[in-house]
C-alpha cells in the first residue's frame, strides 16, 4: 500500500519546518510566562479545582446551615419549655396574689365585724339545675348549725339547710327553695326575696303601692337575728305591675355571684349588729335630708316627750 511507504527525509524535513519556529519563539519567550503548551492543562486544572471549591463550599455550608438548624430547634424546645414553667409560675404567683387579696379582705372584714364568724371554704357546689348549693369545709364540730346565715364581705350568700360534723350545706339564695325577708333600702317596703334563676331572685309580697323603681338596692331586715340589718342582697333589675292586680312583680339581681365563690362566712352570732359598708356612702343632694337624718326625725317625732315637754303640755288649758 502506498500509504504505508513514507518517505523518512519528507518527514524529518516536516517535523524541522515546524520545530524551527516553535523554538525560536520559544526562546523569545519570557521567562516568568508559563509554557504555552501547558495553557490548555492550566485552565482545565484551574476549572476543575474553582468547581471542586464551589461544590465543597455548597457541601460546608448546606452542613452548617443544618447543624445549625439542628441547634436552633434544640434551643428552641428549651425556651419553649422554659417559657412554659414560667407561665405556670407566673400563674401560681398571680393566683397566689389575687387568693392573699381576697384572704386580707376577709380578715379585715372579721376583725371590723361585731358579729361572731367562723371562716370557710367552698370544697364543692350542686350540680343538679335547678338546686343551687355549696357545699363548706365546716360543720356541726365547728359550731354550725342549722338556718345560720352565710355571707361574704359584699352580700348575702344564703344559709346552711344541711350539717354534718366536718362539712355544711349552704342553700343560695338563688335556689327556688331560700327565702329572706328583706326591706327595700330606700323606701323600707318589706318583701321576702325568693331565689328564680341560676343568678336571679324575686322580691315577692309586696304591696302594689309600696315605692320600688330599678337600681334600689334590697337589703336584710336582720329579723329573727339570723342576718345583720342592712345587708345588701340585690338590686332591683325589673319592676312589673299588673293592671289589676294587688301586687307587684320585683325582679332582682344578686350583688354578688355566688357560683364564683371560693371564701364565705357563716355568721354564729350575729349579736344584733347592722351592716357597716367599707365604703363611705354617696353624698346627699343639697336640699334634701338624708335617710339617716330623715329616721332621726322620725324616731324623734314617735318618741315619747321629755318630762319638761310633759309638763308643759300639761300646763296648757285645752280648747273647749
């Protein structure tokens, strides 16, 4: 074959035409240039290594990132349950604050009354509908009897209807079954306030003509010395009259709420005292006599006359 017989002097001849260049600029080269020849490999290594930096440098920090997530989130369970029991502190603690308030309260309450209690605790209520008690961590050891009126510093509660020797029953005086004569503070109309609703109660047997108007206040009449006279029980929420009838209707609302109770106060002895709020009262409008001023008079104006008033009704000759 032709091809195969190469002529050894042409090749030589090739191979010196074009080594004679490459040596000359080879030797015109400067020294601190790397080879050309070496170009292509140095740019193939130099890719080579900037894609190898890159993905390490994505591998590094894609790791970090997820260790770091992996802290986070330990930190994050830690502060969560951290901020969970200072929660729950905090709510022992407000709790805590809100029971010595209504503990001074109460003890204020006692020392100020003239009236003999004893100190109980709510340890359970009726869940029956439509019978509304609570039941009290004192009883008949603790001298409780029965039909003692039970309290608290800003109204009546209701009685205890049941003893045991440890615990008592206390009927609210919003069950259908408690009844307590009341007298309506501004006017003195006398009714019993009967229990109707879960938070409402009725002011029943009142005359048609006696003066009851929204927003006066019902207080005990303290007879039979079971309550203290003065008492608030409830405000006057409704008042209804029928065109014929001899009565009214009085709706009431309680001044307290006994089904958020957790203290009350059963009253042993009353020792016939009256209610004495811990508030001043509201002042009188000028020009017009208080209740207070306006019983005095009435007490003087029923009062038996002095001797010397005697005396000198007697010395006056009388008409004919």
């Amino acid at each position: 074959m032709n091809f195969l017989n190469i002529d050894a002097r042409k090749i030589a001849l090739f191979i010196g035409i074009i080594a004679i260049p490459l040596l000359t600029i080879n030797m015109e080269r400067n020294p601190e240039e790397s080879h050309w020849a070496f170009k292509p490999f140095a740019f193939a290594l130099g890719s080579l290594q900037s894609v190898y930096s890159d993905f390490s440098s994505g591998v590094r920090g894609t790791t970090s990132l997820y260790l770091n997530l992996i802290g986070i989130k330990k930190e994050n369970e830690r502060l969560l349950k951290e901020n969970a029991e200072l929660r729950a502190q905090l709510g022992a603690l407000t709790e805590l604050e809100k029971e010595n308030q209504r503990l001074n309260s109460l003890l204020g309450f006692q020392q100020k009354s003239p009236m003999e209690l004893v100190a109980t605790k709510v340890i359970g209520k009726d869940l029956l509908p439509n019978h509304h008690t609570l039941t009290i961590n004192r009883g008949t050891h603790h001298g409780i009897a029965k039909h003692m009126a039970a309290l608290t510093v800003g109204g009546v509660v209701g009685y205890v209807y049941k003893t045991s020797m440890l615990t008592s029953q206390v009927l609210l005086l919003t069950d259908p079954y408690s009844a307590i004569d009341s007298i309506v503070q501004r006017s003195r109309a006398r009714g019993i306030v009967e229990g109707s609703q879960k938070d409402q109660c009725k002011l029943r047997y009142l005359k048609r003509e006696d003066d009851v108007n929204v927003g006066d206040l019902v207080v005990t009449s303290g007879l039979n010395n079971i309550f203290p006279k003065g008492f608030p029980i409830a405000k006057v929420k409704n008042v209804l009259k029928s065109q014929y009838g001899l009565s009214q209707d009085v709706e009431l609302e309680p001044v307290i709420n006994p089904q958020t109770l957790e203290e009350i106060f059963v009253v042993l002895k009353s020792n016939s005292a009256d209610y004495t709020p811990s508030e001043e009262p509201p002042a009188e409008p000028e020009g017009e006599p208080s209740q207070a001023e306006t019983e005095t008079t009435m007490k003087s104006a029923t009062a038996d006359p002095s001797p010397a008033e005697s005396a000198s009704l007697q010395s006056e000759p009388s008409n004919p």
